[in-house]
C-alpha cells in the first residue's frame, strides 16, 4: 500500500514511477470529459430543486480548504437574511439509510466527520447523502432553506448549480498536472475556466481570489470553555495528531508556536480509536477540528484542538454580491 509520502513524492516532486502511469491518467481523463460531455448534452439527466446552489469543491484529491470556506459561506449569506442550508455526500459515513439530516450531536462515525462540524460551527440544516439531490430534496422537505451550498460537489454533475467556486491549494496547486492516479487532479486543469470563482488557499494566482486561515484558539475537547495558553506550548512537547487531507500548515503553524511536535499523521476521514490518543507520557495533545469532532466522546482531559477561520478579502465579497443578484434576478 503506498504511503502518505509517496503519494506526495508521485504526484508533486516528479517521481519517474509517476511516467509509468501517465497512460492511466489519460484514461482516466477522457472518462471524465465523456461524463462531463453526457451531462451538458442531456445524455445523462440534470436534476433541478426550486433554490438557488452554490457547489464549493476542487479539482484534485486532499485538502484544499473547502470547509473552512463553506462554513464561512454559510455565515455570511445568514448575516444577509438568507437561509442556508448544506448537502454533501457524507463521506465516510456508515449509515445504512440515506438521506440523513446532520446536527451538531449527530454520530460522525454514521454521517461523516465534515457534515457535522458544519452543523456544529453554522447552527443550519444539513442533509447527507451519496446523491446530493437527494439530500436536497431532504433538507427542503423539512426546512425554510432559501438557498443550498454544496459541500465537495464539482464532479457531482447530476445536480444543477447556479454558481461554482473552486479552491486550489495556493502553495502545491495542481502537482504534476496529471488525472489519477497518475496525478492529484480528479479532472482536467481546464475546467477550472468554467468556473465562477477561483479561491487560492494562503497564495493567489491570476484572476483567483486569496484565502487566508485565521487560527483561533486551542480549545479542550472535554470543555469548550476551557482555552490552552498558546505561549505556554513555547517549548514544549506536544502531541499533534492529525487526520486530514493536507496537513502541513496546521503542523507548520504549531512549530510556529515554538512546539516540539510529536506528529501522529492518519489518512482522511481516519476513525478514532481511544488507543490513539493514548501514549506512555502526560504530555498534551492537540489535533484538527475535524479529528475533534470524532474524538470528543472519548472526553480525554489532555486532549485539545485547534480552531480555524478562514479570511475571505473584500474583493471576493464584491464579486460574490454581483453573483448572488444575478440569482435574485434569474
């Protein structure tokens, strides 16, 4: 099975095992341009619900900071007087039944981890479920939603959207430029000129729009009251563990910190054991947001994590404004 860091080696610092695969990625891209194609064509249905959609999503595998920007999306339509509401795919998640309505206290190990932290961070409707329609139709079924976003749905082409925003990974961008499993990308670099906004995550390229996280505080995971002093980690070891698409800024901003990091890396989406958050030492440890909406039953008193927003410029909420009054006005 191939590591974490092989996979980086491959897809963004020019393995030569990644030439080998290069007829694979070609493949694997004209299958997308014929789905793709299907769909604009009506070879494949469309599905319509009665509110506007705004996708959020990338164009290759990992992290690129899609949630942050969702959650963010959600509060700032609520201080419009909008009522978001949120679909996504619930990856992860085990539940046999779909669609499932997410809230803050909803089972992540059954809906998926990113679903509730949504909930738990927006306080508005969320419904899972593999065919995003579907939730859709669930969360408007049973709420006043007036506008859905949809979390990770660029490829979900079966769902139509009236605005597409992509994010991209402003420090490792597209790679090797190559379709898996050659490369990162789940679709060509091309597409990204069909859609209406692109969002770099920390740097901006041309005609993209620059989003910088904002880290907040170090919060237990046993007591949301109770905030770790960030100058008391100067210095010390500490556990960071963390199961997320891309983490190394989250481990690069706690080195920034002055932390002696000990890291645990997981895959994505990882389930949580109690046994690891358990090591042979009373030194604290402190993970993703994400990790902590999985690990919060454990309540481990040692146990921490750290808070992220993200900081969209005034040039994004311009360019954002004029789209949403072209929904407003058809």
């Amino acid at each position: 099975m191939f590591t974490r860091q092989f996979v980086e080696k491959l897809w963004y610092q020019g393995h030569p095992l990644a030439y080998l695969l290069y007829p694979l990625g070609w493949l694997f891209a004209l299958f997308v341009s014929i789905r793709r194609v299907a769909y604009l064509s009506g070879i494949l249905p469309v599905q319509n619900v009665p509110v506007p959609v705004i996708v959020v999503g990338n164009i290759t595998v990992g992290g690129t900071g899609k949630t942050p920007l969702i959650i963010w999306l959600g509060e700032y339509l609520k201080e419009r007087g909008m009522k978001p509401g949120f679909i996504s795919r619930g990856y992860g998640g085990k539940s046999r039944k779909w669609p499932q309505q997410v809230r803050s206290d909803s089972n992540p190990l059954l809906v998926g981890d990113e679903p509730v932290l949504i909930a738990q961070r927006t306080a508005c409707p969320v419904a899972v479920s593999p065919n995003r329609y579907i939730a859709a139709k669930e969360l408007l079924e049973h709420t006043d939603c007036d506008i859905l976003l949809c979390d990770d749905g660029l490829q979900h082409l079966s769902l139509y959207r009236n605005l597409e925003i992509a994010v991209i990974d402003g420090d490792r961008r597209f790679g090797n430029g190559q379709c898996l499993p050659a490369g990162p990308l789940r679709e060509s670099v091309r597409q990204l000129d069909s859609v209406d906004m692109i969002v770099g995550n920390s740097k901006a390229g041309k005609n993209e729009f620059l989003m910088e996280y904002l880290y907040g505080d170090i919060i237990s995971l046993s007591d949301p009251d109770k905030i770790l002093d960030k100058e008391s980690l100067k210095g010390q070891a500490v556990h960071i563990i963390a199961g997320i698409g891309n983490p190394q800024r989250y481990f690069s901003y706690l080195r920034s910190l002055g932390v002696q990091a000990i890291k645990h890396e997981f895959p994505d989406h990882h389930e949580y054991f109690l046994s690891d958050l358990e090591f042979d030492d009373e030194l604290p440890v402190v993970m993703t947001e994400k990790d902590a909406v999985k690990c919060r039953a454990f309540g481990k008193d040692n146990c921490w994590y750290l808070k992220v927003d993200v900081k969209m410029h005034t040039s994004f909420e311009h360019r954002l404004n004029i789209l949403l009054k072209d929904l407003k006005h058809g």
